[in-house]
C-alpha cells in the first residue's frame, strides 16, 4: 500500500511539472503542503480554498456544501473544476498554480462524499426543500449577506423577497439582471433554476411561505 501510494505521489508532481514548466520556488513549497498521497479535504481547505476562494465564496470552508459543486469521482463532469481548470476562478492573479490545478483534479477523482452524509430532501413546496435546491444552490453564491443585496441567507429574507427571486429568475434579462449572473463567456455563475423548481417556489408563496 505503501509503495502505491508513493508511485501515486510520484506520478501527480510529474505531472504538475510538465503541465507548469518554469514553476517558481513558491509552487514547489506548496506541493510539500499539498501531498498527492494524501488528498484530503483539510488540506484542499486550508491550502486552496480559504487562501484563493474564501473572499468571493463563503461555501468553500463547508465540505458538505463544497460536494454539491462537484461529480463525485469526475472532474472534468464538474462544473467548478472546469472553471478552475480554465483559469476563470478565481479571476484574481491569473487563477491557480498547475500544481494546485493537478491537486484539485486528484481529490475530485478519488472523493466519495463527505465523511457525514449529506441528506438530501425531496424536491417539494417546502421552505427547507428549496432552500436546498433553489436558494443554497442558485442564489447564496452572491445573496449570501456579505455581497450583493438584498441578503437571502434566512428564512425571514427568503420569504420577503420571494416574489422579487420569481421576477429575476423569470425575467432578469430583460430587467437588465439575469439570475443568476452570467459570466464573461456568458454563461450562468451559478446552477439555473429548472422549471420545476421554480413552479414549486410559486407554490409555496401561494400556500403561505410557511417556514415548513
């Protein structure tokens, strides 16, 4: 096992330095933080995403919430990686190393979830069901209350601007703000509500935005 894991190792910083021909001393440092043999999400934390994502994306220090960004196992099917991989996240300082690319890639593929499962509740016209699905998901990335207002981090905030999500969902482009905001390739910063979500959303203002 062992011997494995040190062929493993080996392998990834081979790999790095061919993809980050010229890396400077710094990006060697950090491969000594960021063992391939030992591919955690601590590390992946502590190392990349409280340092380069923490300031835009307040989800990145909760692996529960970090598993719902990613395929389990399939990085190059994961949405978040591919916008690392292409170096639009995050948009500061020409986005990661190649190194913390390659470690990034290496933990997706052999991730299995977080080590307390996360129970994921019916898709229904429930406050904690679209919470879930719809508001975590689509919203918080930039409704979070540290960025963009209004706030949508609790129920009261949900419930009282539940009419204004349905308008911006719906008709965004043309209010001259789509949600969720695009990209510069145009293309959603966050998952678009399906239509049935949001048919559910409805229907759970006309029932009362019960707190249920």
């Amino acid at each position: 096992m062992r011997l494995f894991l040190l062929v493993f190792s080996i392998f990834g910083l081979v790999i790095g330095c061919k993809v980050n021909v010229g890396s400077n001393e710094s990006d060697t440092f950090k491969v000594s933080r960021l063992d391939l043999s030992n591919l955690n999400f601590e590390a992946l934390k502590q190392n990349i995403l409280i340092p380069k994502c923490l300031s835009c994306h307040r989800w990145v220090i909760d692996e529960s919430l970090f598993a719902r960004k990613i395929k389990y196992g399939s990085p190059d099917e994961s949405d978040l990686f591919q916008r690392i991989e292409s170096r639009q996240m995050p948009p500061k300082n020409g986005g990661l190393t190649s190194l913390e690319i390659n470690y990034v890639r290496f933990f997706i593929q052999s991730y299995k979830g977080p080590t307390i499962p996360i129970k994921i509740p019916a898709l229904e016209a429930k406050y904690s069901s679209l919470k879930y699905h719809l508001i975590d998901r689509s919203c918080l990335m930039c409704h979070d209350g540290t960025k963009r207002k209004p706030s949508l981090a609790s129920y009261d905030q949900v419930r009282d601007h539940a009419d204004d999500i349905v308008d911006y969902i719906e008709h965004g482009d043309v209010l001259g703000s789509p949600m969720p905001p695009l990209d510069d390739q145009g293309r959603p910063k966050a998952p678009v509500p399906s239509a049935e979500m949001l048919t559910l959303f409805k229907q759970w203002i006309q029932e009362g935005s019960l707190n249920n």
